[in-house]
C-alpha cells in the first residue's frame, strides 16, 4: 500500500501517518518528492484496511499496490533518485563514472590506474578487493591488504571508492574504508547480504544476476530499499545467453525498461558485459545513448599482465578516449532532449 500526501501536508502531518503504520506493527518509508512526499508500507502478509488512512490529515490519496513492487517504484517517487556519495552524484545532470581494475593487484597497479581515472574527471574508483572466481585456484583478490592500497588511494585521489562485498562479514569493511557498496552478479540474490547492505548507511551498487529477468533484479532492489536503504544503483551487466561471441548479452533494452517503473539510476557495464576489450567502447557509447546515468569501466596499466578479465581490461588511453566519446554523446543527447521541449512548446 501506498500512501500519497497532498502537496500541502505539513512534516507533522506525515509524521502522524507514520507512527500510526508504525503503531500497527508496520513498516513506513516515507519518500519526500518535489511536489508531495508518498509513504510506502511494508511488513504487511495480507491486505492492509486502507480506510483507516484515508481521512488522515494531509493525506490526498491511499493506493493498493498491485504490482510485485512497492518501493522502486514511479507511483511512489515519480522523480529520477539521485544517489549521493559525498560531493559525487549518480543518477544527476552529470554521467557516473566508476572505472579502475577489475582487481586490486599491488599499488603501482592501483595507483597508475587511479592517476587515469581521475585524471578523466571520473568521480569513482572500482577494484576488487575479494574477486568472486568460478575456479578456487585462479586470483582471489589481495583480500585485507588490498584495502591498504584502497585507503591510501581515496586519500590521494579524492575517489569514491566502489568495491563488493562477498558476504555480510566483508559489509562491514566497505562501511569502514570504503564509498559503496557493490553486489555482484553472483550474490544478487543473496537475500541475507541484500538485507545487511539494506541496513547500511552507504549506497549499494546491484549489479544484475547473470540469469535474472527485470522482475528478480527489481524484487532484489526491493529487499535493500525495504531495511530503509533507498540509495540503490542498478547495473546492467548483461546475462547468460546462447550468444558465444561475447561473455554476457549486455541487454541495453533493460535501461529503458527501468525508467518506465522505477525512479532509482541505471548504470551499464559494458566491460562484463562483453567480456572483450575490444567492444568495450562501442557498447559504452551505446549505454550512454539509451540514456543509462553513468558506465561502469574496467581499466588495467598493462591489460596483458592483469590477474584477472585480463581480455576485457581498456588501456588508459582507450579509456581516456572512451571517457571523452561518450561524453559528446551525453551532450547531444541532452540537445535532443532540449529540441524536443522547444519543439513541443511551440506546436
Ligand atoms: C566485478 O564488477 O568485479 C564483477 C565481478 O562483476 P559481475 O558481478 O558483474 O560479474
Ligand atoms: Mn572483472
């Protein structure tokens, strides 16, 4: 159940309505918007008595949540969210960009990589700290050390630092070093990890599972949003299919999709989502152009040498020029976006 207040109601009429579902043994999450705050309404097993809401002060309308969803949703939050990770946005006017290595290897790796990455104007770093491997004997990631290096990198470079967390244990690391909290493909249904990084104060990065239709990936979004973490970014980075001339399809129909039921920011992965570095940069250019809110990039100092996705790895200077293509992109289709208004205004 949703419930949306007039644009007149006041923090205290939106604070009664809370308490009272709070006081029914129910969970509130109230979403202020830029006309009207909605509240929705989780914990519930049946159906709720909307009646008892409807003549609360303020409030202009109770709705029944039909749809599998109740809060990523546009009827509770029509405005695009804007993640916030200190001075640095995702899902804002600007593009994210989250690039860096697949792994942390040692800190010349990290610090050559991180140079670039700022250098670009890139606010996030990316590096695996623990590496999710489909075999137990290929590199498994720096593990405690790795975070050593990350530390020191935020410090020097200013970065955001974007790195998964494992399991629950590996949360509270991210929490104490670093920026957000990314969950990867493997863990999306991780539902007690999906719980823990709901209860944490950082954003959290979801990456889509590699056989997980729009409706698991959303209902995944859902069990962060619903411990009271609203700060979720999507990451398409593609899913298993019969293709073999790449890793995973990268399914860039899935932003589109995402805009028309959800509020929360949508990012690509064009890297795993091809497995190939070689298509990195044309499926970059195409996430921008269906209008994902930022790319996430892997890039290596020397991609031969790297210890893992070696294949997928950009160099710095393909990652530089990557950076400076897609942002063209950005702007013209910000120019589109412009005509059309003007256009529309004046018919
Ligand atoms: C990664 O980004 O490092 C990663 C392991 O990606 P995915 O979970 O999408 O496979
Ligand atoms: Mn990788």
């Amino acid at each position: 159940m949703l419930i949306v207040m007039k644009p007149s109601a006041t923090a205290h009429d939106v604070d009664a309505a809370v308490e009272i579902i709070q006081a029914i043994g129910l969970r509130a999450h109230p979403m202020p918007g830029a006309t009207r705050t909605a509240i929705g309404i989780t914990g519930n097993q049946g159906v709720i008595e909307s009646r008892r809401f409807e003549d609360l002060p303020g409030v202009a309308e109770v709705i029944r949540v039909t749809k599998p969803y109740k809060l990523i949703t546009l009827d509770l939050r029509p405005e695009k969210t804007i993640v916030r990770v200190g001075d640095a946005t995702i899902g804002g006017s600007d593009l994210a960009f989250i690039a860096g290595p697949c792994a942390i290897e040692n800190r010349d790796q990290a610090f050559a990589v991180a140079e670039a990455v700022q250098k670009s104007g890139a606010r996030f770093f990316r590096g695996g700290v623990w590496k999710p491997r489909t075999s137990p004997y290929t590199f498994q990631g720096l593990g405690d050390k790795g975070w050593e290096i990350m530390v020191e990198i935020r410090e020097t470079f200013g970065l955001k630092i974007v790195t998964e967390a494992l399991d629950e244990s590996s949360v509270d690391l991210v929490e104490q070093y670093g920026d957000v909290i990314q969950i990867g493909a493997r863990n999306m249904q991780n539902f007690s990890l999906l719980k823990r990084a709901g209860r944490s104060k950082l954003p959290v990065l979801l990456k889509r599972g590699m056989a997980a239709t729009l409706e698991e990936w959303l209902l995944a979004a859902e069990y962060i949003m619903a411990e009271g973490n609203y700060n979720v970014i999507l990451c398409e980075r593609g899913v298993r299919t019969f293709a073999q001339h790449t890793r995973n399809t990268l399914d860039l129909a899935s932003v589109p999709a995402i805009r028309r039921i959800s509020h929360l920011p949508v990012i690509v992965d064009p890297s795993h989502g091809t497995g190939s570095a070689y298509m990195v940069t044309p499926l970059a250019r195409a996430g921008v152009a269906v209008g994902a809110d930022g790319l996430m990039v892997e890039v290596h100092n020397h991609p031969e040498l790297a210890l893992s996705d070696a294949a997928q790895a950009l160099t710095l200077s393909e990652y530089a020029e990557l950076i400076n293509e897609v942002r063209a992109i950005r702007k013209s289709l910000l120019r589109f976006a412009d005509d059309s208004r003007t256009e529309k205004a004046s018919t």
